[in-house]
C-alpha cells in the first residue's frame, strides 16, 4: 500500500541552517499495517509523514501509494489517497461550522459537488450512527458549532473524518500529544477501534514509546533520518521500554535523550 524507496529531503541546502531531514529511506508498509514511528526530537518522523503527504517534494526517491508512484503529485492531489489527523485538534475541523456540516464535508469527499449543500434526513441519521460508535455523546449534538467541542471531542471527530470515506493510507501525526492522558487514552483507543474494523493500513508518529509498544502490527526507530529499527509480530508484542532504549543505544551508538519520552513513559 506504500512504498518508499531512496528518500532524500535536506532543508536550507548549502546555507549554515542546512539540515539534512531523511537520509535514505526505504519502506514499504502493506495493506492494512498500522505502523507506529519512534524517535528523538530531530528523527525525522514527522518530516517522513509529510513527505509521504506531499507537504512539499523530496529532493531524491519515489513515493507510491498502492502502486501509484506519486512523487511529483503535489499536496491536493495526495489528497484523495490519504486521511490525515494532526498534532494539533483545531487543524482538522471547520470550527464554525455544525459537526453534522464537518461530516457532509467528510463524506463527499471525492464526489461531484452541485449546489445542493443541505444535509439531508437520511445522512443525518447515519451521521448520528457514526457518532454514537464514539461514545462521546456527539449523535445529540448535530447542530452544535465544532468550535465549543472539548480538544478530545474535536481530535475524535476529525478521526471519524480522516476515515469517513476509506483512504488509501491514513496518517497519523502525533494525534494525541495535545491531550490529557485521559482523553489520549481514549482516542487511541477509538483509533485502533476504526482501523482495526476498516481494515485501514496507517502511520502514526508519536514520542511515547508505550503507545508505540502497544498499538499497531509494527515499530519502526528513526534516528537522524533514518530507519534504525524495524520490529513487528511477536516480537514487538513482548518489548518493552527498556528494550526500545537498547535497541536504540545498539543501533545508533548513543542514548536516546527526548524528556517528553522518558516522562510519557514515566506516567505509565
């Protein structure tokens, strides 16, 4: 379902602010992989999922989401193969707008659109559906303003979004780091949830290496650009922390320093 082969990306090249982003990468997820990236600040994780969205073009290597090389298709275009839920809960709803508008928006994603923008009865019963699966007691706020939903609210909401009308790939960019563990906790839950029974094959980058353990069919370690660990089935079921720490330490020659890591680990 992705292939990445060869990908170079060096920002500011030639000037004393150069940063050599990705150094290389190769991979290749199939479908239906849920994915979790780990690494330091400065990895290379969030620089590889924007990559793959086409944030801006690779300076070497191909991108190709099932079997479509899409390396020189810029941002929109990438579009209509991806789902995408930020970092940030504000990004991937329109705060003025009703939540059942946000989900019409969701769910003709990629259809013909005329001038007939009203939601009818029989979307707002199935959108009503789709709310009550994320036991947040949204099916009775329809008309509400996204805007005065809790960050919680909104970051489940653009999940049911992002994977409304079933992506190629869905990518999932630190999607819980704003929350408070409770709420995280939770929305990772509705995640696996929505993957799980969509059949969806994802990358989700996160600094909690607990979230990483426990979530997905596979871990992959990034480390200055590149992929130095890469562990799935069994064995990734049985790591822990510690393990993730050594791996790390053997693979790179250095300890792994990210104080948002070591406390997130802490907390659990």
């Amino acid at each position: 379902m992705l292939d990445l082969k060869g990908i170079y990306k060096t920002f500011n090249p030639g000037s004393i602010n150069e940063k050599r982003a990705l150094k290389g990468i190769d991979l290749h997820l199939d479908e239906g992989d849920f994915v979790t990236i780990i690494g330091g600040n400065g990895a290379g994780k969030s620089t590889l999922l924007n990559a793959v969205a086409g944030v801006w073009p690779v300076d070497k290597g191909t991108i190709s989401i099932d079997g479509v090389d899409v390396t020189a298709f810029p941002e929109y275009k990438r579009a209509a193969f991806l789902g995408r839920v930020f970092q940030d809960p504000m990004t991937g709803t329109a705060a003025n707008m009703q939540i059942e508008e946000n989900l019409a928006l969701a769910a003709r994603r990629g259809k013909k659109r005329g001038l007939g923008w009203e939601v009818t009865k029989e979307e707002r019963e199935k959108f009503r559906q789709e709310l009550v699966t994320l036991d947040l007691g949204l099916e009775d706020r329809l008309s509400a303003k996204v805007g005065l939903l809790s960050g919680g609210q909104r970051q489940a909401l653009t999940l049911l979004m992002a994977t409304y009308v079933k992506p190629k790939l869905l990518l999932l960019d630190e999607h819980t780091a704003a929350l408070d563990p409770k709420t995280a906790s939770k929305v990772l839950e509705l995640t696996d949830k929505i993957v799980s029974e969509s059949g969806l094959t994802a990358l989700m980058v996160t600094h909690n290496m607990n979230d990483a353990i426990r979530h997905g069919n596979r871990l992959i370690m990034m480390n200055h650009g590149k992929i130095i660990y890469d562990v799935s089935g069994e064995e990734k079921k049985n790591l822990t922390v510690d393990d993730l720490l050594k791996r790390f330490s053997e693979a790179s020659g250095e300890d792994y320093v990210d104080d948002r890591a070591v406390l997130s680990s802490v907390q659990k």
